[in-house]
C-alpha cells in the first residue's frame, strides 16, 4: 500500500514553505519519526519526519519546490494494507533551524577534553578505525584519472549548516571594518557583586550598555538591502549561545529601558528554553545587533562576523587585570576588551568609533 506523505502545518502561517533538501533517497527504508527532508521558511530552516514506516517509493516535491500545507510531496510503501496512518501533531514535526541534539540526543566524545558536540567527530573517527571511508588510490578513465577519497561526511546538525550559510552570505556581502576598544570593568564588576542574590551574568551589562548607546546612534539599526537603508522594525539586542556546538542568539527587547538584572534574567530564561529544545526560541529572532562573549573561555580580543540582516557584531573578551596610568599613576584596573565589526555601507569609521566610544562610557558608569 502507497501513502502519501504531505507537509505538516509548520505554524507558518503567511510564509512561503520551500523543500530545500531530501535526506533519504528512492528505494530506502524510513522508520516513523525518521527526518526525511528540510524545508525552509523566513524564519527557519526545519526537517519534516516521517510519521509512518516504510520504504520511500516516490519523490514528488524537488528540491527548490514550493509547497502548502497539506501538500503530497513523497509516497512512502509499506506492507501493512489495513494500516491507520496516525499523523503526528503539527508541534511535534518541524525540527527548528538552530535545533540541538539536546542532553538526551549528545553523546559524550571518548577523546579527552572534547566537548560534548565533538562525539559527531568521535563517530567519524571510530568509521575510519573500521576502515570505512578509506581514500582509494585513482584509476583511470579515458587516460585521465579519477581518484576520489571515500572518507565519509563530518556530521553536522540543521543549525550548524544554517550558520554556515548566513556567515557565507555575510562574509561574501557586507563589507567589514573592525573597531577596537577597551573598558575599565571594575564599575560593572562592583555593581554586579553588590547585587542581592543571584549575581546578573555578564552579559546582561553590555547589553544594557550597547542598548543606550544605539538610542544615541541609530544609524546602526538600519540594514543595508537593494542600495538603500532600511530602518529595522525592532528593538532590540541579543545575544549569541552556544548549546552543545549550535549557535542560538536569544533577543533582548527593549534593553535601555531595562535593568541588568531583568536582563539576566532574560537571558536566563531563553538559555533554559533552548536547553528544553521550545521550538519557538530556537527560531532566527530579528534585532539590530548581536553581542558574542568569548571571556569565559580565556580569549582575550577576537573580530565576530556580522548576522545580517544587521549592521554590527560586539565581540567580548576576557575581563583581566591591566597596568594602566591614571592621573599620572600606576594602578591596575580590571579591563575588557570589545572589538566592533561594521558594515560599512552603513555607517562610515568615525561614527563607529564613536558608537564604540558611547558603548565604553555606558560600561564605567555602573
């Protein structure tokens, strides 16, 4: 008995639904639960599973199709002639674009001082202790020759090929500058401490900071599309996670209207609604510019790539002790390099260095 496979409701209502990949091919086999292809909104990319078990005996939906919920896109045969096609519900299906295995799904990696995310690594290796994925030596055909190496695909998740394709996008068309500064973090670090209870993470204060100064310097919450400047119908700052090597940015609406305790707060909760896989907070969120804080792991200075559609990336470093001279004396201060990377068919160098100037002066005033 043929089955139709059709495309579950996505709850993307208004948006165009496009098939972009087939993860199976004619003739495999397909368990229930199975992702079987991705397709693509304007706010994700997802995998739609399979919700019966057979074998995939048509195609009908290509790559680069556009299809409607509802819509056959494959015939799946199985066996069962009297079988009751139970479709799943529609928040049970789509994989959202930035979906991570999650604790359940990850593997621990047998190497030493791998991360959790490295187990995919790990799978590839113990394939070619087997000798799977061996490169072949090249033979010949018509005097010319055609070795190809057999070694399989490093496994990557939808988020992480999602990622790869807008850095790819981004690096490819906006042209960047970067901006280097640093600030004395021993207010933020006084004001933190000073907090009753839960101390805010550190995030929460350059959020803050960067929220005031693009009041000032609104030029930047404008994104550069078809040779104009379009001003972006939001505010807001987010900031970038990783969970288990897929990168999620979570969006601070609003934040110079906040404290940063409510903004720790914030940040709190989305980071607990990604790790309990909400398929919602997983989803690309619009905001004029995202902050990436690599202190935690010792990196001192680093330059992001941009997330278009925005202007700016805030690249943190590692809070450290510093020599400097203050009022012609020696003291050591606590200090923390951020770097700024810019459009520059937004805005030009000077009113960078200045919006970098604002954000600095927003930090030493806690």
């Amino acid at each position: 008995m043929k089955v139709e496979m059709t495309i579950p409701d996505l709850s993307t209502t208004g948006t165009t639904i496009k098939v972009t990949n087939w993860l199976v091919e004619i003739g495999q086999s397909v368990k229930r639960g199975q992702p079987l292809l991705e397709v693509e909104t304007d706010k994700a990319t997802m995998e739609v599973e399979a919700y019966i078990t057979g074998i995939l005996s048509d195609i009908i939906a290509k790559p680069g199709d556009e299809v409607e919920v509802g819509q056959a896109i494959a015939l799946i045969e199985t066996q069962d002639e009297g079988l009751n096609v139970m479709k799943p519900a529609a928040d049970a299906v789509p994989q959202a674009a930035a979906q991570v295995s999650g604790p359940k799904g990850t593997q621990k990696s047998a190497f030493p001082g791998e991360s959790k995310s490295a187990g995919m690594f790990a799978r590839n290796r113990q394939k070619a202790a087997q000798g799977v994925g061996e490169i072949q030596p090249p033979t010949k055909s018509n005097g010319t020759e055609q070795g190809v190496p057999s070694a399989p695909a490093l496994l990557m998740s939808i988020a992480q090929r999602v990622v790869a394709q807008r850095m790819l996008e981004s690096k490819q068309t906006i042209p960047h500058f970067y901006l280097q500064s640093s600030a004395n973090a021993g207010p933020m670090a006084a004001s933190r401490n000073s907090t009753a209870g839960e101390k805010p993470v550190w995030d929460a204060f350059f959020v803050y900071a960067t929220g005031k100064a693009l009041q000032r310097y609104d030029r930047l919450c404008a994104s550069f599309l078809n040779g104009k400047l379009i001003p972006q119908q939001v505010e807001a700052v987010s900031v970038a996670v990783d969970l288990d090597g897929d990168l999620y940015v979570i969006p601070i609406t609003s934040p110079a209207s906040k404290l940063p305790e409510q903004i720790s707060e914030e940040i709190r909760a989305g980071v607990q609604r990604l790790q309990k896989g909400d398929p919602e907070a997983k989803l690309i969120h619009p905001s004029n510019l995202t902050i990436t804080n690599l202190g935690a792991t010792g990196v001192e200075i680093f330059t992001a790539v941009i997330n278009p559609p925005e202007a700016a990336i805030l690249a943190i470093g590692k809070i450290s002790p510093v020599v400097v001279a203050v009022d012609g004396q020696v003291t050591i201060q606590q200090r923390v390099s951020i770097t700024l990377s810019v459009d520059h068919r937004v805005v030009n160098g000077r009113y960078a260095a200045d919006f970098l100037q604002a954000i600095v002066a927003e930090l030493e005033s806690f």
